[in-house]
C-alpha cells in the first residue's frame, strides 16, 4: 500500500476526480462535488480507490459529509494516520 502523505492523496484523489469527467485543473481543494458535477456513484467510486491505494474504508455516511475536495483529501489523511 502506498504511503498516505497530504502530497499523495491529494496528487491521487485529484487524477481520480478528473477522470471522472472535469478539467484537472478545476479540481482544487477547495471546489465542491456539486461544482464538478461529481455524483454519489463518481463518490462511491473514489472510496473503492481510497481503500485499494491505502486501506481506508470510507462509508457512505463518510462520503455524505464531504462537500470540498479538500475535504476528501483530509478525511483519507486522518484516517490513514
């Protein structure tokens, strides 16, 4: 499994974003979901990403709180710890 910095999850969980669908360059920390039209599938998706780079399991409660991509990126790092 790879290390969780701040640096890698945020370097990975912004590539999974744009690969759903919006400009790399749109997905910032601080842009929402709703902004990048990420949906509940889009973030369903990304948690098997999470758990398959680092071993964090995130719900679908977990998934519900998130509205920024930071917020993704802290959540991952805090839990990976």
């Amino acid at each position: 499994m790879a290390t969780a910095t701040p640096e890698a999850v945020e370097s990975r969980i912004v590539e999974a974003l744009a690969s759903f669908g919006p400009d790399i360059e749109q997905v910032t920390r601080t842009a929402t979901f709703e902004e990048l039209d990420i949906d509940s599938l889009d973030l369903v998706e990304l948690a098997q990403i999470v758990e398959d780079e680092w071993g964090v399991e995130l719900k679908g409660d977990d998934m519900k709180g998130l509205k920024t991509v930071g917020d993704a990126i802290d959540l991952v790092v805090a839990r990976a710890a």
